[in-house]
C-alpha cells in the first residue's frame, strides 16, 4: 500500500509526506515556495517514463550516457482544469540506436508507466526524442 499525506503550515502551502518518509513543500499560492499540486503530477509522468526508459535501454545495453524527460502541457480552461495535452521531450545522449529509444519510449507509454496511463485518460500525450 502507498500512502501520502498533506499538512497544512500557512497560506497555500503544505508539507507532503509519502510512504517513503520523504518530504516535499507543496504551494498553490501564486508566489509559489514549491512546486503546485498539479506541477508534481507533470514532474511524477516525466520520473515514471525516464525509469521505465532508462531499466528498457539498459536491457537492450545500449550505451546511454544522459537522459533528461521534460513536459509542456495544457489545461482545461475551466475546473476541473485537468490536462488536456502533454509534450514529452526525451533528450538521450551516448551513442543509442534511435530505434531502442523509440521502442523504450513506446513500451513506457503503452505498458510500463502508470502515470501516464493514468493521464492519458483526459490528455493527447505525445512525444518528441532528441539524441545529442
């Protein structure tokens, strides 16, 4: 079982404790001291894909040296503003096939992450991959 907890200190802000023990400031408020509820749902789908990527290129031996998974996403105009579409930029460097990439990223969508199945229920996620 996970568990997580949110306990208010002051204004909007909170301290969300997980299961792990792990503590994270958590701010709605404009003036943000951390990331927002809904910012740590996009950073959690960029975590949970560039796991899944990262145990799938290291299966295939493929001699990465650097991986970085960014978003930009778009929200409902009116509440519940959920996400409507997400870009996932996968930046890959070493030398890697662009298949195994393509073939990681497509196997974290479609079976591996969770987050983003869950996502995917409301938002287009799509992907871009960069090899540097």
């Amino acid at each position: 079982m996970v568990t997580a907890s949110a306990t208010w200190t002051d204004g909007e802000r909170f301290v969300g404790v997980a299961s792990s023990g792990h503590a994270i400031v958590v701010d709605a408020a404009k003036d943000k001291t951390g990331p927002s509820p809904m910012e740590l749902v996009l950073i959690g789908l960029c975590g949970c894909t560039a796991s899944d990527v990262v145990g799938i290129l290291r299966k295939k031996r493929e001699p990465f040296t650097r991986l970085e998974v960014s978003a930009e996403a778009e929200r409902a105009p009116q509440p519940p503003a959920v996400y409507t579409s997400i870009k996932l930029r996968y930046r890959v460097a070493g030398k890697v096939s662009r298949k195994s990439v393509e073939d990681a990223v497509r196997l974290s969508k479609e079976k591996y992450c969770s987050v983003s199945q869950m996502l995917g229920k409301t938002a287009k996620i799509t992907s871009e991959i960069e090899l540097v």
